[in-house]
C-alpha cells in the first residue's frame, strides 16, 4: 500500500470530546506541529475546523486522523466525509493518551497525526446513513429487552417476599394477566396497623 506521506503534505490529528473537537496539523515532512486549534463540537464548529485546516494546508493534500470516530468523533468525521475531505479513523492508538494537563487534548491530537503517519495501513469511518439507523434501532430494542427482564425479574421477586394474602391473589397467573392486576393494585390508605397489613399496602404502593 502506498505510504500516506506520498499521498499528502499535512495529516491533522483530531483528539475529540463531548463538547469540543481538538485538532493539530502536523507536517509530513519533519512530523512537527504546526498549530493546534479548538472547535465546538457542533456542525458550525465543524465548518470553523475545516476552514482553518485549509488556511494551513493545501486542498486535496491533507488528511484527517481523528479518534472515537464511532463517538465523540463521529459527527466531525461525517462532516469533513460530506465535504470530499481524506478522512482516517484512528484507532488502537500505541501509546497511551495523555490526560493529566491542560494541554492533554493538543498533545492527543498530535500523536493521533503522527502515528497514524508512521503506519503502513489505514482505515476509513464506517459509513453512517442507514447502517448506523440500523444501528440506533438494534441498540434501543435491546436495551429495551433488558430493561423488561429487569423489570420481570423485581416483579417476581416481589411476589415471593409478598405478604401472603396479595401473594396467593398473584400466583398462578399469565405474566400479561399479572401486569394487569398489579396496575389495578391500590393501596388500602385505610390501614394503619403495623406487620402484614403495613406489608402488604407497601407492596401494592410498589
């Protein structure tokens, strides 16, 4: 495969966060940095990166070595992808980060730009579009699916430590049969004794 640097003059290393993008552009010829920068993590912020990449480097000979382009990097390599930009996804960085300084994020930027650099293969970003839709719908089904057998699991284990009249009321029943007499449960406001009555309308609040 054909090295990156006969491919391009400036890798701009991208070090990304929740609510802000740090980029450092990064000469292939002496791997010095150049200048480093900080954007929001938004798609103005984005526009504002690209624009200050191009005012350092020349069009169609610079490329893109961002981290977490499945997280925090995602937008800003969907993005620059739009734009016809070369775009790296870097990943299984070999050294780690740095995150004990206010310069953490330049110096991130920085080694994502260089190591990238020094490898002999890259990849590209996932496309998003439909894949990552899909993504999205299998995520939320299945935390969805685990989250109902959570809810399963208390409901039963309510059951079994239930005082034993709302006990013997519940048992025996279809789990849709269950969850249907448990929302039509009310708790008797009546009661004021302590023990198993105190039990059982605390059981039914629940």
């Amino acid at each position: 495969m054909t090295d990156l640097a006969e491919l391009v003059d400036h890798v701009i290393g991208v070090d990304p966060d929740r609510d802000r993008v740090t980029a450092a552009v990064v000469s292939v010829t002496t791997q010095g940095e150049l200048a480093a920068a900080t954007f929001p993590a938004t798609r103005r912020g984005y526009g504002q990166a690209l624009r200050w990449a191009k005012t350092l480097t020349v069009d169609e000979r610079r490329a893109w070595a961002i981290e977490s382009t499945g997280s925090y990097g995602a937008g800003l390599a969907a993005t620059l992808a739009e734009k016809g930009e070369f775009v790296i996804e870097f990943d299984h960085p070999s050294t780690r980060a740095s995150k004990d300084g206010a310069k953490s994020d330049s110096l991130d930027a920085v080694r994502a730009a260089r190591e990238t650099l020094g490898r002999k293969t890259w990849a590209t970003p996932r496309s998003r579009g439909l894949r990552e839709g899909l993504r999205t719908l299998i995520v939320a089904r299945d935390s969805a699916k685990l989250a109902r057998v959570a809810a399963i699991n208390v409901l039963k284990a309510l059951i079994v430590t239930a005082p034993v009249d709302l006990r013997e009321d519940l048992r025996g029943l279809t789990f849709g049969q269950l969850v249907d007499r448990c929302i039509r449960l009310r708790p008797d406001t009546a009661t004021v004794t302590l023990g198993s009555c105190c039990a059982a309308r605390w059981c039914r609040l629940t």
